[in-house]
C-alpha cells in the first residue's frame, strides 16, 4: 500500500524523534524579527540563531515538518511553478536537525536508513552530490555506505554549498537523487549537474552547517558545526505514491482535480491547461497559507508577493475560462487537505476566503481599467505611425496597475503591433534588484480599507513577527 502525505510526514518526523530529535512545531511563514528574510523559506530559519551561536538551544536535535515559501528573495521559484513538476511556492520541508551535536557521518547514515530501510527506495535508482571540496562527505559516502564512485557527483558552490540568504549560516551540502527514469529525461545532456529537468529529482539535502557568512561576504567558521536537512514532502510523495509529477499527490491533486471539474477542462490533455491547473493548485495553497499567517495583499514586500500570487492565480484561471471569482472557493479544498495538521488555515478559513475574494474583485477591476488605459497606448502609438508599444508602457502597465502581460500581448496581435518585450524585461529586471537591495522588512504599507476592516474581525490573533518568541515551539 502507499503512503499518504500525510503518513509520509508522520513516518518521517516519528523516525527521528526515535532516534533522539525532539519534535518542533513548524514557525509561521513570516519569519520572526529577521528583516533579511522575506519569507521562511527551509526548515532552518526559525533555528538560526542555534546555529549562529546566539541562542542556547533547548536540545541538540531536532526535527520538523516546516511551511516554506521560494516566492522572491535568495530562493524564488515563482516563475518555476507548473513549468517544473517539482517546484511550488508554498511547499512543505521535512528536516533534521543537530546544533552542535552530530555530524556529517551520522546525517549521512540516518538519511541513508530512512531512505533505504523505511521509504525503501530502490538503491540502484539513488544518486548524490557533494561539495566538490569536501573530500571528507565523498569518503563517507563511498566508502562507508559503499555507493560507487560513479554515483557521487561532486558539484560547485551554486548547486552544492547552502546559504539561507546573502548573510547568515552556511556551509557544504550533499544531496539525494531519485532517478524517476529515462522517459523523464530532457535530452542528451540530461544528467546531475548537467540539466536541470524532473528526471534525476533532487529530494534532500543535507547541509553541513559550518560557516557564518557577514556583509561583505567573509565567511567565518561556526563554533560548532551542526547539521540543517531538508526533504520536500511533495516531491518525497510524488515518488513513494509513484506519480509523474508533485502535482499527482494526494497533497495536491484534489486541487488540480477541483480546477478541473470547475472549468470543465480535463486534465492531462493539454499541457497549456495542465499548467494553469498547476499554477492554480499552487498558487492556492500559498494563498491560503500566508493569510492564515497574517499577510494582506498589498502594493510592497510580503503583501505584493500575495497580491501576485493572488493575481497569477485569477488569470490561469482566465485562460480556464472562469471569469468569475473563484479562488476564495478553492481556499475550502486547501483546508480540506490541511486543516487539522494546520489549525491556522480551518480556524481561520472565512477570513481567509474573503480577503481573497475582495482581491479577485479588486484585480477585476484593474483590469477594466487596464483595458482602457492600454487602449489609449494602442491609439498613440498608431497616430505616431509606430508598430511596437515601447517597453516603457508596457512596463508602466504591468507596474502600476498589476495588468499582466500575456494580455497586452494579444491586444498589441490583435492590432497588429508589436511588443519591445527586451525593453519591457530589462526594466523589470533591474526593478526587482532595486527591490532585492531595498528590502528591509517592516509592516506592509497600503492595504485596501475594507481588507484592513476585515482583519480586525480576524477570530484568530495573528502570532507573526511582533509577538511570537524566538523559542522554537514544541508540540
Ligand atoms: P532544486 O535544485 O530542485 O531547485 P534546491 O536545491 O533549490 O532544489 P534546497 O534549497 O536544497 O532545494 O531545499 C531542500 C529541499 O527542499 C530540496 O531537496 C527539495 O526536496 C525541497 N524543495 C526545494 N525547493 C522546493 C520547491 N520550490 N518546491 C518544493 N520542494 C522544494
Ligand atoms: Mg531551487
Ligand atoms: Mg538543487
Ligand atoms: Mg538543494
């Protein structure tokens, strides 16, 4: 029989707390006090400051099952989501944890039993990657757990040495490879390493924490090296339920399923459909998860990541042919699924159904507005006797009032204009360094009236950054 998700969690989380790891709540998503984190984005974040030393830990070992969210900042997936079949938004880790404790040899042999012993995967369908300098992980591996030399990949600093953000802890890592078969595979150059498809699926990483990295990029060794791990429950899913993709799960298919049913458009026939659906799927579990954490959609930060996601979401469902609101209703589905690992989300369901109507009507209207306004771009461009709407304008649309640029295209190719896309993505491009280099935390700034209305009414208090302690939570 088959693992459910949920099962899978439980299996993990019992596996460690067996052999010593104290079971620790997960921390919401919006980190506490770290103003250089947009969002908790692996299980490590809300233990930072174990590692870093500033903390005296509770325990030494620990393990969690942590809300993650890769949308902007260090580690952002939003434009991966339904291209890849592995990357979410909002996603699950699974993780263990030493602060100062054990180390490389004894990560490497309780990942290798849990994986093996208990999930059972198929040794000859495993493959890992270390730190191309750390000679003392490739020796552990091979010659202590007896992989061959031609299954270790030693990879550099991008794939093979983790950082939770520019500054902060770091260090060497080495990761577990699921081979999913050669009908997955990209091409010739498919391979660790080398591409970077679903085929050879990265499903845990284990990071050798030893450094601290500063501002101005020095690294500095960490009094003691502890160990930071971290398995993708969806992806872990998506092999032991042998399935083609995360979105197969039964952590994420009732979603797909529900955008199906509601568009009547079946799934698995297209594969432009099949990525609104994924999107749609995604994007609603994220939603979900960062209002039930106290995230309004608003014009900055965390809030603008919501209200994109939120916006993203309307429009794949647009191009399913649902012009009416409909997230708010598949915020029901996300709490079907989740709500009693995560009381936030049931507890909480009707506020987070109307924030996220309110802003499925407020994009509407934006869009009625931003019909006219690019009418008005059409007209100018064409009495200046031009044929391309200028990279400026669509930027400019795309900005200031959240129009989204799949549609200026077929308006522009149904005028016969062309679009200065180039233009377009560079400024946006050097928008969101100015962002990455601005972001200092703080509260959102503008939040629509009668969204902030609601909030008050909001049955439970918001725990976020201001209130929550920095000990880490036990269950
Ligand atoms: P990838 O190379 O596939 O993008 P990663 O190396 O960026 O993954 P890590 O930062 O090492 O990922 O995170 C630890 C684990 O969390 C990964 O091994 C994977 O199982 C899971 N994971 C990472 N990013 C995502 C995501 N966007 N959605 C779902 N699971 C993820
Ligand atoms: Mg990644
Ligand atoms: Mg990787
Ligand atoms: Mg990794």
């Amino acid at each position: 029989e088959k693992l459910s998700g949920k099962e899978i969690r439980e299996t993990f989380l019992k596996f460690f707390e067996d052999k010593g790891h104290t079971r620790v709540k997960s921390s919401p998503l919006i980190p506490h006090n770290d103003p250089t984190l947009l969002f908790t984005n692996a299980g490590m974040v809300q233990f930072k400051d174990y590692f870093l030393g500033k903390e005296v830990p509770p325990f030494k070992r620990a393990t969690s099952c942590q809300k993650c969210m890769r949308a902007g900042g260090k580690h952002n997936d939003l434009e991966n989501v339904g291209k890849t079949g592995r990357h979410h938004t909002f996603f699950e880790m699974l993780g263990n944890f030493s602060f100062g404790d054990y180390f490389k040899k004894e990560a490497i042999e309780f990942a290798w039993e849990l994986v093996t012993k208990v999930f059972k995967l198929p040794e000859e369908r495993l493959y890992v990657s270390v730190y191309e300098k750390d000679d003392e992980a490739f020796e552990i591996w091979n010659k202590h757990i007896g992989i061959p030399e031609n299954k270790i990949f030693k990879l550099g600093e991008k794939d093979n040495f983790w950082a939770m953000g520019d500054t902060g802890p770091c260090g060497p890592c080495s990761e577990i490879y699921f081979d999913r078969g050669e009908e997955f595979a990209c091409g010739e150059n498919c391979g660790i390493g080398k591409c970077d498809c679903d085929r050879y699926l990265e499903i845990w990483n284990l990071v050798f924490m030893q450094f601290e990295r500063d501002e101005k990029g020095n690294l500095s060794p960490l009094a003691k090296p502890s160990i930071d791990t971290g398995m993708g429950l969806e992806r872990i899913a998506s092999v032991l339920q042998n399935v083609p993709s995360n979105y197969e799960t039964d952590l994420l298919f009732p979603l797909v399923k529900w955008a199906s049913d509601l568009s009547k458009i079946p799934y698995g026939k297209s594969e432009e459909k099949d990525v609104s659906m994924r999107v749609i799927a995604d994007h609603l579990r994220a939603l979900t998860f960062l209002i039930a954490d106290g995230v309004l959609p608003s014009n900055e930060g965390r809030g603008y990541v919501l209200r994109r996601i939120i916006r993203r979401a309307s429009r794949h469902g647009r191009l399913l042919g649902i012009e009416k609101p409909f997230l708010f209703e598949g915020v029901d589905v996300v709490s079907e699924i989740m709500g009693d690992v995560y009381p936030e989300v049931s507890e909480n369901l009707d506020f987070i159904k109307r924030v996220t109507l309110k802003e499925e009507e407020r994009f509407s209207k934006t869009l009625e507005k931003g019909i006219f306004l690019l009418q008005e771009v059409v007209e100018s461009v064409k009495e200046k006797g031009e044929k391309t709407i200028p990279g400026e304008e669509v930027f400019r649309l795309y900005d200031t009032y959240g129009f989204p640029v799949d549609l200026i295209m077929e308006v522009a190719n149904d005028e016969n204009l062309n679009v200065d896309i180039e233009g377009f993505e560079k400024l946006l491009k050097e928008q969101r360094e100015r962002a990455r280099k601005s972001w200092k935390g703080g509260v959102q700034k503008v939040i629509d009236p009668e969204i902030q209305k609601l909030s008050e009414e909001k049955p439970t208090e918001f725990v976020g950054y201001d209130t929550l302690s920095t000990k880490a939570t036990v269950t």
